[in-house]
C-alpha cells in the first residue's frame, strides 16, 4: 500500500481517526509506514519498547503469550482492518504486554504513537472515541472471561463456531464456517487443548449437529447447538 496515496476519506473509515481534521490527518500520514511479514515473523515480543500500534491490511496477526511452561496461549488472532496495541500508548513504560507473529504474508499500517498522543491532546472528540473504542473492547473482554473460566470446552466451541454465523441466516437451514486459522491456534484462543478440540468436534460430528471437512465446519443443526449453548 502506498501510504501517499491514501485519501483523507480513507484515513477517516479508521475508528480512532474519524474526528480528525485535514491538518491532523496530515500529520498521521507523515509518521505512518507500511510493514511487510511473511509468515510466522515476528512483529514485536513481550516486553519489547512499544512505539507503534497497527492496523491490519491483508493477513492475519497472531497475539499470544508463552506460559511458564513454555506453551503457547492465542490472546487474539487480528484480521484485516483490525487495529490493536494503541491501549499500550496509556501505560507508564510503554512496553508491548504479549507477542506478535504474522499468520501467512501480511501487511500492516504502522502508526506512531507519539505522534497520535500528540494530536489526541488537541482534539476532544478524537479522545472520546478512543475512550468508547477501549470501552467496547474492555467489554468483550470481560465476557470472553467468563467463557473461558466457567464454561466448558464444549459450550466455549459451540459458542465460537455460532458467532460466525451471518445474522441474516436462516437457523433451519445448516451453515458453512470456514476457520481463518488453524484449529491448533483456534483451539489455543478458547483455551482447549488440542486433543480436546479434536475430541469435541468428532463428538459433535456423532450427534449429526455438525460436520467437518478440512478448515469448514458445516453447522448442520444450528438450533441444537443454540439450545445446547443456553
């Protein structure tokens, strides 16, 4: 993507940019740069000097921690127009809180986050938007938790796999949910051992409530697995 030929209209469609004025805009523009990874490159680690946040262009970010035994644990997995690591602009040491490595080619806008604090203090409206965004996200964090801590592998598979259905979709009819990843690292972000997630799915397959060929999981009886999800 060449940075220069992103129109003031275009920069605007990003949440945390849609108050901006021209003047503003210019100035993101200015300290933006483009990052380029192939796949499993690392974008930054735990602890490194945080100086920048993201957007995804094309491709996908894996966020993720390594426990003391040293297992891999998925935070998060960003797509395409995601943004993330702008809260760490807020901290005291300005450090990246987990990893982040490339899942397949990616591209990413990078933005400077002393550049955006800068114009964050002039502009009201441009705070306040951040602020709802974090809210929001603070949020969906809250009820992930509760997922991951009082339900089963079972309901927390089921609840995933029903969150990709279109809301304009027909629960008589069975629907196709195409994994962007590898169930090895949708498996890691619901907190299932890989194992277990196998084991699910083929559980799930005998009960004739869903199918699975490759990376698409066909939701054959969807109100089931919404009654068995409540």
């Amino acid at each position: 993507m060449a940075i220069t030929t992103l129109s003031n209209d275009t920069l605007r469609q990003h949440h945390l940019l849609g108050e901006l004025t021209d003047e503003q805009l210019d100035k993101i523009r200015k300290s933006l740069r483009t990052v380029h990874l192939s796949d499993g490159e690392h974008l930054f680690e735990q602890g490194q000097q945080a100086d920048r946040f993201y957007q995804v262009v094309s491709g996908q970010i894996k966020l993720y921690l390594i426990s003391l035994e040293g297992s891999e644990r998925v935070i998060e997995v960003m797509q395409q127009e995601q943004t993330f690591a702008e809260a760490v602009i807020f901290m005291e040491e300005r450090c990246y809180p987990v990893n982040a490595e490339s899942i397949g080619k990616t591209e990413l806008l990078a933005f400077d986050s002393e550049t955006f604090i800068n114009i964050l203090s002039e502009s009201k409206d441009a705070c306040f938007r951040l602020l709802a965004d974090m809210s929001k996200r603070l949020h969906h964090r809250l009820n992930e938790i509760d997922y991951l801590t009082l339900q089963n592998a079972t309901f927390r598979l089921i609840h995933y796999l029903l969150q990709h259905i279109p809301p304009d979709h027909d629960d008589n009819d069975p629907v196709d949910v195409t994994l962007t990843t590898s169930k090895s690292i949708v498996a890691s972000r619901l907190s299932i051992q890989p194992e277990t997630f196998s084991r699910i799915l083929k559980k799930l397959g005998k009960r004739e409530l869903i199918s699975v060929k490759g990376k698409v999981i066909t939701l054959v009886d969807v109100k089931a697995l919404r009654e068995y999800e409540a």
